[in-house]
C-alpha cells in the first residue's frame, strides 16, 4: 500500500506541472490591453508626423504654381518638389528653378514664395535689348520660353538699372536675377531686381502634379 501511495503522489505533483505550465503558455498569449494598443498607435502615429514634419521644414517641400508667369514649363495649379538642401552643397547654378521668399520691395500678398529662374549670376552683367537677354554682352540660349521675346513693358524698372542699356545692370554679389519663362507675362526680377541668395527656399527640381505630366525640371 505504501508503494501505490507513493506513485499517486508523483503522478499529481507531475499533472500540477503541466497544468502551471499550461497557465503560463496561456498568460504570453493573453491579447494586449486595448490602452496598450493605443500608445503603440500613439507612437506609431507621432513619428510618422514628426518624420513627415522635419522632412517638410529641412529637405523637401510641395509648391503650388498660382499663375502663368512660368508656362509653358509650368502652369497654374501645377505641384512641384522642391529640394530645400539643393543650396548647402552648391551654388546656385543659371537655369535653375527656384522657389525664394516674396522681395521686401514688392508689395504684401497672400502668395508668400514665388517661383522663377535663374538667369543671371552674381557679378555678371544683364541686358535685355531686342527682345532678347544677353548676359556680359552675349545673347543667352533660352530654349525654355519658346522662342517669346523678353520685353520690358510689363513693369517699370526702377531696381534694375542699365538693363535696357549695352553695358547692362550688374547682379549685385550674393544675388541672383530671376525671370519667368512666360516672358510677356510675369512679374520677375525685371519688376523687382535681383534676390538676395538667402531668400531661396531651395531648387524645384521635380513636376509632381498632374501626372501625366510629372517629371523632371
């Protein structure tokens, strides 16, 4: 008798094992608290905006086109990438679209950045004669307006002195002379002269919106 007593006690210290066991494999698999889902979502969420938020205010931006200045390259409502660390590995480059902060000479306006590109340098000397720009003397290639004339007429040119001249006004050091490509149709470095390089938000470098017309400028 003493013997069988002795197996039981065996076989139920062996079955309270299994069953703790049982419990403890059953406890892992219990489901997460909801409130514990929720921070997880809380967090997931937060750093996605604040990924998106740094990447908006340091590397890249969306701009929307308000008017024709810039046509046919780009058009009103267009959307485009801008690449706002373009300016912090090299310089500013003729040809370049940029999107810079409204001059302090022009009047306020809803429209904070314009968009417009480069077409003189610092340093260099601009005319526009004859419908066309020469830069130090000789015509500039301008394949992007299209063969349109650049005019005069569509603002005076009070900052822009000697421009209709041979000798040509003179980009100031540090500032760059920008034009749209709609050249009978745009308020441009003509109105309001040459840009001081640290109003420039960065390089539109890519067409986003619409697609069937995205790609690179």
């Amino acid at each position: 008798m003493g013997e069988a007593g002795s197996a039981s006690d065996g076989s139920d210290r062996s079955d309270d094992a299994e069953a703790a066991e049982a419990e403890t494999r059953a406890q892992r698999r219990k489901p997460k608290s909801q409130t514990r889902n929720m921070l997880e979502w809380v967090a997931v969420i937060g750093g996605a905006i604040l990924i998106a938020v740094v990447v908006r205010t340091f590397i890249l931006q969306t701009f929307w086109i308000p008017s024709p200045s810039m046509s046919p390259t780009l058009v009103e409502n267009d959307r485009v990438l801008v690449n706002k660390l373009a300016y912090r590995f090299h310089d500013v480059n003729r040809g370049d679209v940029v999107v810079f902060e409204r001059p302090e000479n022009e009047p306020p306006s809803e429209i904070k950045d314009l968009i417009k590109r480069v077409v003189a340098l610092p340093g260099e000397r601009v005319s526009i004669m004859d419908g066309k720009v020469k830069i130090n003397g000789r015509a500039l290639d301008e394949p992007y307006t299209h063969n349109l004339q650049t005019v005069l007429d569509s603002c005076p040119i009070t900052y822009v002195p000697g421009i209709d001249t041979d000798q040509g006004f003179k980009v100031p050091e540090d500032h760059v002379l920008v034009l749209g490509d709609n050249r009978t149709n745009s308020h441009d470095g003509r109105c309001f002269g040459a840009i001081d390089e640290d109003l420039i938000v960065g390089r539109a470098f890519f067409l986003m919106w619409p697609p069937g017309h995205a790609g690179g400028l």
